[in-house]
C-alpha cells in the first residue's frame, strides 16, 4: 500500500507541475483552459484517493463508522457481518450472539441486508452505496430505514432479549 501511495503523490506532484506550467503562461488558449480545468479534476480525484487510502475509509462519508451513535446493533456482532481478520481473534462472538445475529439479518430481504451491512457495518456514504448497488440515494434511505425498523422490532420484541 505504501507503494501505491508513493506513486500516487509522484503522480500528483506531476499533475501540479503541469498545472503551474500552464498557469505561468503569459496568454492562456481556449486548448489550455480545457487542459486546466481537466488537470485541477485530476488533482481532485488524486488528493481524494490518497486521503481515503492513507486514512482506510471514505473521506466524504460525514457519519461514518467512527460516530458513536451509527451502530443499531453491538459492534462486535456488525463485525461479524463485515470480518476484519485481526478484529476477529480478538472479538470472538458466542454461538448465542451468532444466532441473534443470523435471526435479526436474516429478517431483513437482501437488498435491506446488502444497505445495511455497506452503510452501517463498513461506513460508506449513501451515494456512495448507491453507486454500488445501482439504485438512488433516496431508495438506500428508504432500505436502510425499513432495516433498522425490522431490526428495532426484532430487539423490543418478545421473542429474544439482548443483555
């Protein structure tokens, strides 16, 4: 990854110096105003990728999983949904907690599962799911409210109790 990363700030640095070069001339073609305004899109997309990989999440997702409120379930069972590796030998899930967890998503239709576990679980953005999924931001909303609805239910119903 570091590697990567290496090559993507050379590549950005690159892009600035083009930048600066057609900024530094005395006249400015309608030629180099389109290669201006295509080389500051490309210093955006570049800066954007190397935040997200130095960081590991998306930079425009505003609510994202480091917010305290985002979980509707305990951590270690959206864990469960999403396994992280070194996450995982530490955070070991009883055969009770992988029950609840298999009965409350299994509740949920696939789409609702797939909305929850991307916005929840690994903290995208709702366009950004959207994107993936090829449907609206408005319908991710929509799944993602009839999930934690469904969800909601199944934890203030009757038939289990969550300690």
């Amino acid at each position: 990854m570091r590697t990567l990363i290496y090559e993507y700030k050379q590549s950005l640095r690159s892009l600035r110096e083009m930048k600066a070069a057609i900024e530094s001339k005395s006249e400015l073609t309608e030629l180099d105003l389109q290669d201006k305004t295509l080389i500051n899109s490309m210093i955006s997309e570049t800066e954007f990728a190397i935040q997200w990989m130095v960081s590991g999440r998306n930079p425009d997702a505003r609510r994202g999983v480091d917010r305290t409120g985002a979980y509707t379930l305990d951590p270690k069972l959206i864990e469960a949904v999403v396994p992280n590796r070194a996450i995982m030998e530490e955070w070991k899930i009883t055969a009770d907690e992988q029950w609840l967890l298999d009965d409350v998503l299994g509740d949920l239709t696939v789409r609702e599962r797939d909305v929850f576990t991307l916005v929840r679980a690994e903290g995208l953005s709702f366009e950004y799911t959207a994107e993936l999924l090829g449907i609206t931001k408005s319908s991710v909303q929509t799944y993602l409210e009839r999930a934690e609805r469904k969800i909601e239910d199944r934890k203030n119903g009757s038939l289990f109790l969550v300690s």
